[in-house]
C-alpha cells in the first residue's frame, strides 16, 4: 500500500504521456548541497585511482535525495533527504575504497598529502616561491620531479585551489612561473566573477546573438551569481593590484543582481 501510495504521487502510472513534476531543493538543502560539493564531493584526496571511480557522486547525490523526497510525498527536497543520500554516498566512497585501493596507493596518497602540507607551509612563511627554490629549500632536492607535481597538482585542484601560480617577469625580461598561497577572498572572488563572465551571455540576449532565454535559465544564472554572492557578502576584498578585475562589494553585487532580473 505505501508503494502505490509513492507511485500514485509520482504519476508512475502517466510515464506513457511523459508527464513531468517538478522537483526543488529547499533554500537550506540548496546550502546544505553547495556545502558538500565544494567540500566532501570533491575531495580527490584519496589519490586519482578513486577519484575517477567516484565522480559521479554529487549528479547521484541529487537523484538519491530526489528519490527519498518522493518516497515522504513531496516535490520539496530538504535537507534531511541530502543527509540521507549522503550517507549513501559515503557509504560507496568507502566501498570503492576497500576494493580498489591498494597499500600501494595509500601509501603513495599518504605520501603526496605530506609534501603537499610542506609545501604549504614553506610558502606560508616564505611567500611566493618558484619551483626550483621549493625543490632546493623546501625539500632539499631529496624530492623528484614527478613527487614534487604530484604535490603541487594535489593543491591547485583543490576546490576552491589551496595554491595558484603566476607568471612573472624578473629583471632580466625574463618569464617564470612562482607558487603563492591562494587567498580565500581573492579565490572567492574570482569565482563570482567567473560565474558572471560564464553566464551573463546568456540574459544578454542580443549581445551574443541569443534571441530567446528560457525562466529556466534565467532562474539558474540568477540563483547562481545569488550562490556566489554569499560566499564574498561581509568580506573586505583584496586590492585590485592582485587582481584582473576591480575589488567589488556586496551593495554593487546587489544592483547588479536586480539589473539582470529586470
């Protein structure tokens, strides 16, 4: 009976006519989900193996917590329907874990979180540095080639990255490329502003020779750059010297937000 009940309230019995509900996530399940995937979700920590067997979690995560909102009768996702699903994710993550990861492996992810965690902490207190200095300081050339990208790739694909590198030139004209500890604010920052760049185009319309947007878009940019704009709201910005765009503050975020919607 309690069966029917859900397959009665997800139409099962109209999948001829393809007649679509639509699923939300509550505002709280849409933090609690923003959270996770740029957290938990995409931890590569356990070593790029395990990884790729797993990366599917967050499109999966969704469909779990979409599956047990159905099964208590309702449209609305919350979040403890994301605790619950995520209990499943994890649950796999560790199963995949066990099968698939050898001794090998974790001795070699142990190794490469290690490195990477010096090398934080040499940048941290000797600032930018470029990779031969990290090789010769850091580790005192008792580390190779592969060891030390291992590392340094560990923290650029980070989300958000823990490290950038820069090009710079000295004073022979010449170019090379440094490491430096990635700002919080300056990372989120760019991140909002890769939001707008990414998705402005599309409720510009005419300007990029889009003639129609759909609500669906428009909805999706708008909850988008909204997202991103709590993640920079009471922050003082980094100065633009350290940036290819001007400091922003949450007043002009806001204008910018009611501009696209109207």
């Amino acid at each position: 009976d309690r069966l029917e009940e859900v397959l009665q309230f997800c139409k099962a019995d109209r999948w001829v006519e393809r007649d679509h509900t639509e699923m939300k996530l509550s505002e709280e399940a849409k933090q609690c989900y923003d959270r996770l995937y740029y957290g938990e979700l995409n931890d590569v920590s356990m070593g790029e193996r395990i990884a790729a067997l797993i990366q599917r979690r967050a499109p999966m995560l969704l469909r779990m917590a979409m599956l047990f909102a159905l099964c208590d009768l309702q449209t609305i996702i919350e979040v403890h329907h994301l605790e619950a699903a995520m209990a499943w994710i994890r649950f796999t993550t560790e199963s995949v874990k066990y099968i698939f990861a050898s001794g090998e492996d974790e001795v070699k992810v142990a190794e490469t979180q290690a490195n990477a965690a010096k090398i934080l902490g040499f940048l941290q207190a000797k600032g930018p540095s470029s990779r031969t200095r990290l090789s010769s300081e850091c580790f005192h050339k008792h580390k190779g080639k592969l060891e030390l990208d291992e590392a340094l790739d560990e923290l650029l694909g980070c989300n958000p990255p823990r490290i950038v590198v820069e090009t710079v030139t000295g004073n022979n004209g010449r170019s090379s490329k440094v490491y430096r500890l990635a700002s919080a604010k300056a990372a989120k920052l760019e991140k909002l502003l890769a939001v707008q760049e990414e998705l402005a185009p599309q409720v510009q319309g005419e300007d990029c020779g889009i003639s129609e947007v759909s609500a669906d878009e428009e909805e999706e940019f708008l909850r988008s750059v909204r997202l991103t704009s709590q993640w920079v709201e009471n922050v003082d910005f980094v100065d633009s010297a350290s940036l290819s765009h001007p400091p922003l503050n949450s007043h002009v975020l806001d204008d910018e937000i009611e501009g696209w919607a109207q």
